[in-house]
C-alpha cells in the first residue's frame, strides 16, 4: 500500500511552516479589513455587495495617485518623506468612504424595495462597470505599482527560532578562505588584464575557479540556514498589521459603545422595527457603508504599498474581495469578530497551500473552503443559527 | 378511536425562549379542532411544528402511527404527502401565478409522472396536467372562486387570496388540513360564508381540521373541542363551553383574574 | 394518433428551421456573418438554459460559464483521445462529443448544485463565481488539456463549411425543453420553487429536488453549447471562458426578463451579436464615450422622474418617453463633441474592445434602476404566447 501522507509530505520543508503561517496572518489581516465590509453591510441590508472589491481597487489607485503626486511619477522617490504614508492611507480611506456613500445612495438604494436579487444584479453590474470603465480612466498597460521607495521600512527583521546545525555552518565556513582566496588571485589577474570583458586564457581559468568556488559555499551557507527554523518579517507588514489592529478596536468601540453603533446593531437585527422604532435608518446604513468602505480603503492602501511588487489594476480588488466574502462566510456573515476570524483563517489556509507546494492552487482554495463550510456548518464558525420565520 | 395527530410534550426553543412547552393533545379522525391564545401564545409555531418549518427540541408529534418530529424528523415535503397540508397566516401564495396555476401546484405532488415526460410533453405529463387542472378547477369552486382562475394571486383582493390558500392546501388531498387565522381580515358576512365552508371541507370531504383563529364566534361555533395556549403552554382543553367559562382563559385573553 | 402527428411536424419544423439557418447562413452570409449566426445559436442555448436556473427557478447562478467550459473541454478531450479509434464519421461524431460534454457539465453541476442550493439563495452566486474560478484554474494547470496554452481539437470543423443546423437545432431543442416544461404541472413546480420555497415545501414539493433539477439540466445544456463550441473552434484555452462570458449570458436573462424564454431568446440574439461588431470598431474617441453616458444618465434619471407623473395611453407615454432618451442621447452627443475641446481627452480614444463589457455592465445597472422585472417581465412576447396555446 502506498502511504498517502508521506507522498503528501514529500517536499515539504517543516522548516518553513511558521514563516509561511506568520505570512497567512498577515494577509489575513487584510482579508479581514476587507471581509468586515461585506460582513456590515450584509447585516444591515441582506445584501452581498460585489461592488466591495472594487471600492477596495478604487482605494488602492487613490493610494497610487498621493504617491505620485508627493514625489511625482519616479519610480524611486530620491527622498522619503513622513508624512507621505499617513496621508495614503488617510485619502485611499476618505475617497473608498465616499465611493461607498455614493453606491449606497444612487445604485442600492433605489433597490431596497425591490426583491433582492434585483440589488444583486446591480451590485454584479457595478462590480463589473467599476472593472471595466475605470481601464478606460485608470492608468492599466503598463499596470503601475507603488513605488517600494515610498516605504522607508523595507529592511526585515529575522528572528531564529533554532539555531542552524553546528556542523554546517562549520563545513560553510571551511568553504570560506577558499574562496577567498580564489577571489584574490582573480581581482590580481584583472589588474593585469587589459579588457576586463576580453580576459586571456588564465584570467577565464581564475574566474571558472571563482565562481565554482563561491556557489559552493553559498551552497553550503544555504544548507546551514535552511536548517535552522527562521522567520523573517518585513517591517512594512509589521506596520501594517498593528495599523489593522488598531482599526479594528476602533471599529469595536464605534460598534460596541457609541450611539449610532448601538443603533447600527439594532437594524441588523430587525430592519423594520428598528425604523419603527425611530432610529433614522437612511443614516445608520450610509455609516455602515462608509466604515466597509473606509476599512477596504485602508487594507488597499497598505497591501498596494508594504507588499513589494503588487501591480494595480482594475482587477485589483476581484480576488481579494470574493476572498473576503468568503472569509465573512466562513466566520458567520453579519458577525464581526467573524469576520476578522475568517479572514486570518483565509490568510492561514491559503499560506499553508503555498507552503505545501501548491502555490498555483492558491486561489482556488478559497472556494473549496467556501463549499465545505456551505456543507457542515452554513451559519459559519461564530454564526448563530437561526431559523428562518415562517 | 386512534387519533389522527398526537403532540405528545411538543416544545420548541428559540435561544432563550420557549415558544411552545410541553403542550400535549390528540386530534381523532373527523375532528373540527380550535386552537386559540392570545398574540404571540405559540400558535403558529406549533403550526410549524406540525408541518416540521421548526423542530421539536425535545417531545415528539405522531401523524397515525408515525413519528414526524421527535425521533425521526421528516422535512415538510414529506409530512405534506403523509397527508397534512396548511394554510400561512401571512399568506404565501405564488404571487406571480393564477389563481388555478397555484391550485394545480398543490396537487402536484400526487401526480406520478416522470420529469422527462414533462420536458418531452409526452402523453403521461398532459394527461396529469390536465386531471390536476380539472380537480383544480373543482377546489376554485368550494371556494367560489371560479371567476378568478385566471388571475394573478397576488391580485386578488385579500380575502380572496385566502380562500385561495385553502383550495391549494385543499388539492394536496390532505387527511388532516391546518388552518392559520382563515377568518383574519374578513367581514362578519365573508366570515359566516367562510365557516360554512369549512364545515364543508370537513362534512363532505371528510377532512379533519385544525384552525388559529382570534375571533371567538368563529371558533365557538365552529369548533368542537379547543386547545388554548398562552405563552407556549397549554392552559385548557375542552368544548366550546367549557372554554368560555375557564377562568383561566378569561385571565389569559383580558390579563387579570376575573 | 393525432398526439403522435402534431408531435412529428413540429419536430419536424424544429429539424427544418435549423436546416432553413444553416442553409441561409452558409449560403448568403460571409464567414464573419456565419460566425455571428454560430454564436447567436449558442449564446440561445446558454441564456434559455440560464433562464432556466436563474428566471424559472429562481436560483441566482452566475457562473453559467463555467459548465461551458467544463462540457468544451470534456467534449473535445474525448475527441483528441477516442475520435481515431472509432468508426463514427465526423458529423456523426460531434454529436455524440456533445452528450459527452453534457454529461460530464451535468455532473459538475450537481458537485455543485448539491452542496449550495439546501441554502439560501444568496450563496449560489458566490459558489458559482467561485466554481467558475477553481475550472478557470485548473484548466490553467492542467496538463492534460494544455494548461495555459491550450488545446487543439483534431479533428474540428472546416471553417468553409461549420455545422451550423447543428447549433441551431442544440438552440431550437433547449427552447422546446424549456417550452414543454412550462406547459405541465411539473413546470408548475420550478416556478412555485422561484415564487415562495417555504410555501412549496409546504405544497410537498421536494424544493432542493427541484432545484438540482434545474441546475443539472441547465448545465447539461451548456456542456453540450460547449462540445459544439470546442470542434468550431477546433481550440481550447481557459480565457475564452472566462467571468466575462458569464457575466455576458446573465445580462441576456436578466435582460430578456427573468422567466421569459422569448425574452432569453432575443436578448441573447441581440447580444451576442453586439461584442463581434464592437470589436472591429478600432477607435472611439473617449470624449463621445463621456458624454453618451452622460446622456443615459441623464435619460434614465428624468425618465424615472418623469414616469411616475405620466399617465395617459400607453403609447403617447412610450413616445414621451422615448423622445426624452433621444433628446438627452443627443444632448450627449454634442456634449461629447464640446469635450474634445478639452485638452486631456482631444487626443483620447479607446476601442471597441474596451468598451463593450462596459456597455453589459451599465445595461445591469441602467436595467436594474428602471425596469427590473426585465424587458419582457415574465412573460412571452409575441409567437411565445402562440407557443404557450396548445397545453392550456
Ligand atoms: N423563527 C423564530 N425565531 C425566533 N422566535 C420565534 C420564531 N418563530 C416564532 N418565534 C417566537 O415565538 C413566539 C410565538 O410566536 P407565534 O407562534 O407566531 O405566536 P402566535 O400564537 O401569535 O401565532 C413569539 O414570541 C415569536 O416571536
Ligand atoms: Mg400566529
């Protein structure tokens, strides 16, 4: 019989699993910024909107533009200057909220007194009408990115969990004066070499030995670091984590402890009495939109900018936002401490597929744990479940 | 006589509360049975209950010999074809379909052929399709509501649309038909029509019934034996009479002693 | 014996108004014409079997696409590996390839079906979105059917001659499945399941049963669109399928009504005509783009105004109305023209290409905002009220 798991596990480096688990909560933490606007808005309105990942795209072109307009279109900002990322995140987070009060006033609610896959079809079609009216707005082809320059905090910090085996960082470091020494007698030849890209047969023969030597120490200095377990953490990401950690107790004590959060709980649990009982429902939903919105604002902002490489584009927010709604759903829609549940859970499943060699498949997981979740428990892991009055 | 439906200890949380409690009575074949209580008393859910909407947290409800929530839990297709149909208290007929389209959806579920013949309109599907019309056509009339046959549910005037609810539950060929607040919104005359008809349903069809109803006349001379609820619990049980001088009752309904 | 006569003319005219196509197309039309009609015949296919998901069931699928894909890919993987070794002609074959397709697009759509339609009907739409995209990426990373840079199906339809009855008569079948399926009490059924689940599970209707009905027979239908479209095509590659295509056919339903299988029909005509013709047009000035959607706007927003305090006959309504649309249409026009003096957009343009998605997008939203019960509503236009005649 063949065993299953060791096929599974064959080329998996256990080493890895923290730095790919600590690389799933951090984009989690994203997953979640954005999941707590389906989350919201679903529990006010009954309403998926799809239009939220596009608020999201919207949030990180603004981000892209500030950028611009501090340094202009360098790719690489000769100075950086502080006050450059507050004031990103501060308009990606204004501009998404103002994007969601217009969405809310001309597209939902006209709606709301329609059947509800008529609100559906129209969060589909602004989804879609955002996508592909902003390619002919938005700088796409080349697709832009936010220059790594703008984030002054690009070094990583490393943490070593255990320490590399004894015996190969010795058998590296054996390595070493080796290749020192071919480097000297190298750098002497090339003195005496005329054409430094022209080099005599002995000149070829010391660089040949050079560089057989210089890969098998960094071979061997590979294989001492691969064998202790380590974490490296880009410092932007920190930043990004803490920033999305504050949001959130922001948004728990906006929902938790003032006045129009008591009354946003209130609707979310019974539309029409809540409007009967005096609470100005127009207001409450319009607040929920711009807290959706301003999160997803403020998570486009920080991926766009403390990831390095991310490409902008209108398509920006597709995936990201039917992960998040995934992530609502997985954590209980309608439920806030759900959402953020679900969406590191999201971040965490999706680092270990990479971590376990899929990484092509990262996108697809998403819905795989949308279907189990749909067949063993639909009301999520912090969803209640209630039965539908009849 | 072996009852018909038997609630035995049927209760039903919702978080906190409890909807229904314990309540426990038998209905016998032929039975024209009140339910009553006042707003919010449990009716309707035992309704659902009944129908299996809801499950029972613990107790259980026989239909005949079977166990349809309890034990074994049936889903409310399956308790429909056992031979219980209902009527909605907030009515929930098929809006967008005529009246006759609605009745015909009722019966359906005693025609026995195949969807490939429906898709292929083959003689099997035609031939039930219009038996199921043609029964459908004879329910509009108890309920005298030929006229209307073509018209869309949801056009209809209120009163109409309940009596519609009681012809679609009518063509699934219940044994046992439950009734949910039938008079609610109808004139004392409409009201009087209404009673004659149930009785009807009962006497000439052989149908046994349960009924919500708020207005006391209705349920006084209409029912023969009556269940009151109040706050999920069964308070009394008996006769016409024997109701409307229980002073629990009277303490339920005007909330004070007498 | 009168059943069985009726029964074979119209199976006959079915067989002759595919004929009657292919012989039209094929003799009056130039190849970018023919394409057009092939693609008609299967954007047809596509809408009527969402229709009767998403208008008769009312189940709110919008990855259709997806089941396309999985009966093109099914289909033609058979062929690449089994056409050699059997005796069947090609145009016998393609047949047979398409079954497949359904098939295997029918058992995807139960995988999915089964799971999501015990739920309410919101999730549908997320796990259809999200089972198009797990299709999307494994054909991407499957070796077998070429991953990213396709499949070619061998042998495929020679591009003087396509098997265009053959599409047609998939189109015409699917019209009549849905049509005879509406005349019956089964049909009933389905609708009873769009108007109120909780009333017809009271009514004894097995609603997920029903469902699952429909989504099986609605995916099979695509599959089978799908096998027909892997040996026009002759190749396969993931993009050709992707949430666009969707997006396209749930603009057709939504368009054409939901319910409405006329409705489906001619929206999906119209339609799928529309993204082959923008598509040759090269360049539209980005100024006229600004100003015509301006001009809709502005149409539907005083037409909403306006319509509530209309009354009178219908047609001086429909007149006022539509005089309205054209006098902001062409207010828009101009105002368009008056843009390109701006510097910024003088020299903008964008293509045909571009715009067309935006077009179905807005056609949702507009359609939504003024008339979402469709166009047609539920009902039937025209020759489907002749249709519906004989069973009522
Ligand atoms: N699905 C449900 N979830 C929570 N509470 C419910 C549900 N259905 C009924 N209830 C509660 O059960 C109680 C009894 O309701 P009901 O049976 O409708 O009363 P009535 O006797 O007026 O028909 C009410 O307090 C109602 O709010
Ligand atoms: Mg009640």
């Amino acid at each position: 019989m063949i065993d299953v798991t060791s096929l599974l596990v064959a080329g998996i480096e256990f080493g890895s699993l923290p730095q790919q688990l600590l690389n799933g909560i951090l984009i989690g933490g994203v997953y979640a910024l954005i999941a707590l606007g389906y989350t919201m808005v679903y529990g006010v309105l009954r309403l998926i909107n799809f239009a939220h990942g596009e608020v999201y795209m919207l949030g990180a072109y603004t981000a892209l533009f500030v950028s611009w307009i501090i340094y202009g279109r360098a790719q690489d900002p000769v100075t950086v200057v502080w006050y450059a990322l507050p004031l990103m995140l501060l308009s990606a987070m204004t501009v998404c909220a103002l994007i969601g009060i217009v969405l809310e006033r001309f597209a939902y609610r006209p709606m709301r007194n329609q059947p509800r896959i008529a609100s559906l079809i129209t969060a589909i079609g602004l989804s879609l009408l955002l996508q592909y009216g902003g390619q002919l707005f938005l700088p796409v082809s080349p697709a832009p990115n936010i220059s790594g320059k703008v984030n002054p905090y690009r070094d990583n910090l490393t943490f070593y969990l255990t320490q590399p085996a004894p015996s190969l960082v010795r058998a590296a470091d054996a390595l070493k004066p080796e290749m020192d020494k071919a480097k000297a007698a190298l750098d002497e030849q090339l003195k005496l070499e005329k054409d430094e890209f022209n080099l005599s047969d002995t000149g070829l023969a010391l660089r040949k030995e050079f560089f057989e030597r210089q890969s098998a120490y960094n071979k061997a200095q590979g294989e001492a670091q691969s064998s202790a377990i380590s974490i490296t953490l880009p410092k932007g990401q920190l930043i990004m984590f803490t920033v999305t950690l504050i949001l959130m107790a922001i948004l728990r004590h906006i929902v938790l402890f003032t006045k129009s959060g008591r009354a946003m709980r209130a609707v979310s649990h019974d539309f029409d009495s809540a409007a009967l009982m005096g609470i100005n429902v127009n207001k409450i939903v319009t607040l929920t939109f711009v807290l959706g919105s301003a999160l997803a604002g403020a998570g486009a902002m920080m991926s766009a900018t403390f990831i390095s490489g991310v490409k902008i584009d209108t398509f920006f927010g597709l995936l990201p936002g039917v992960k998040a709604f995934v992530a609502a759903v997985l954590g209980g829609i309608g439920n806030i401490p759900g959402a953020v549940l679900g969406g590191i859970l999201m971040g965490v499943a999706e680092s270990l597929v990479v971590w376990a060699g899929y990484d092509q498949y990262k996108d697809a997981v998403a819905f795989l744990i949308l279907i189990v979740v749909l067949l063993f428990k639909p009301s999520g892991l912090l969803g209640s479940n209630k039965v539908e009055k009849v | 006589m072996k009852p018909l439906l038997s609630m035995k200890g049927a209760t039903i949380r919702f978080g906190g509360l409890v909807a229904v409690k314990e309540v426990t009575f038998d209905i016998r074949p032929g039975d024209l049975f009140g339910l009553i209580g006042p707003n919010g008393a449990g009716k309707t859910t035992c309704f659902n209950l009944i129908t299996g909407m809801y499950q029972v947290s613990s107790g259980e409800i026989l239909f005949g010999e079977d166990c349809i929530n309890g034990a074994r839990k049936l889903p409310p297709n399956k308790i429909c074809e056992l031979g219980i149909a209902r009527t909605f208290q907030n009515i929930r007929l098929f809006g967008a379909l005529s009246a006759l389209e609605n009745v015909v959806i009722g019966g359906f579920l005693r025609s026995r052929s195949s969807l490939f013949s429906a898709l292929t309109l083959m003689p099997p599907a035609i031939k039930d399709t219009r038996a199921l019309e043609a029964k459908a056509m004879e329910y509009l009339k108890v309920m005298d509501l030929e006229e209307d046959a073509h018209t869309r549910a949801r056009d209809l005037p209120y009163g109409k649309q309940r009596r519609l609810e009681i012809a679609r539950a009518m063509a699934t060929n219940p044994k046992l038909i439950l009734l949910d607040e039938p008079a609610a919104g109808m004139n004392p005359q409409e009201s009087e029509q209404l009673s004659r008809t149930v009785r009807r349903i009962r006497d000439d069809y052989g149908k046994t019934v349960l009924l919500i109803e708020h207005d006391m006349r209705f349920v006084m001379n209409l029912c023969e034996r009556i269940v009151v609820l109040d706050h999920g619990e069964e308070i009394a049980f008996g006769g016409p009479d024997d109701i409307r001088n229980n002073p629990k009752v009277i303490e339920a309904y005007l909330g004070e002693p007498v | 014996m009168r059943f069985w006569g009726v029964r074979l003319a119209s199976i006959a005219g079915g067989i002759g108004l595919a004929v009657l196509i292919h012989w039209i197309a094929l003799s009056q039309l130039s190849a970018f014409g023919v394409r057009l009609v092939v693609l008609a015949g299967l954007y047809v296919t596509l809408a009527v079997s969402l229709n009767l998901i998403n208008g008769i069931t009312g189940q709110f699928s919008i990855g259709h696409a997806a089941f396309y894909q999985v009966g093109a890919y099914a289909a033609g993987l058979f062929t690449v590996k089994v056409f050699s070794s059997q005796p069947l002609t090609f145009m016998l074959w393609v047949p047979v390839a398409m079954i497949v397709g359904a098939v295997v697009a029918s058992a995807a759509g139960l995988l999915v079906g089964l799971p999501s339609l015990r739920l309410r009907g919101d999730y549908l739409a997320i796990v259809t979105l999200g089972f198009g995209e797990i299709i999307r990426i494994l054909s991407q990373n499957l070796k077998v059917v070429g991953a990213a840079s396709g499949m070619a199906i061998e042998p495929k339809m020679l591009s003087q001659s396509p098997m265009v009855w053959l599409c047609w008569l998939l189109a015409i079948g699917s019209i009549a499945l849905c049509r005879n399926l509406l005349q019956t009490a089964h049909g009933l059924s389905f609708l009873a399941v769009r108007e109120d689940e909780i009333a017809s599970s009271a009514m004894g209707i097995n609603v997920t049963r029903t469902k699952v009905a429909a989504f099986v027979l609605g995916s099979a239908l695509a599959g089978a669109a799908g096998g027909f479209y892997a040996h026009y095509e002759g190749f396969l590659i993931p993009t050709q399928f992707g949430m666009e295509v969707s997006f396209i056919i749930l603009t057709m339903v939504v368009l054409g009504g939901s319910g409405s299988i006329t409705g489906s029909v001619i929206a999906a005509v119209a339609l799928s005509a529309l993204p082959e013709l923008l598509r040759n047009i090269k360049t539209i000035p980005l100024a006229t783009v600004i100003g015509l959607t301006i001009g809709v706007i502005a149409a539907v927003s005083l037409g909403r105004r306006w319509s509530e305090q209309l009354h009178g006959p219908v047609r001086d309504r429909v007149l006022k109305l539509s005089g309205l649309t054209g006098l902001c249409l062409g207010g828009g026009y101009l105002l368009g023209l008056g843009l390109r003096a701006l510097p910024a957009l003088s020299e903008a343009t964008t293509d045909g290409n571009r715009i067309r998605m935006v077009i179905f997008a807005g056609t949702l939203v507009l359609l939504m905002l003024v008339r979402p019960q469709g166009v047609l509503g539920h009902r039937e236009f025209g020759l489907g009220k002749w249709l519906r005649e004989p069973a009522r």
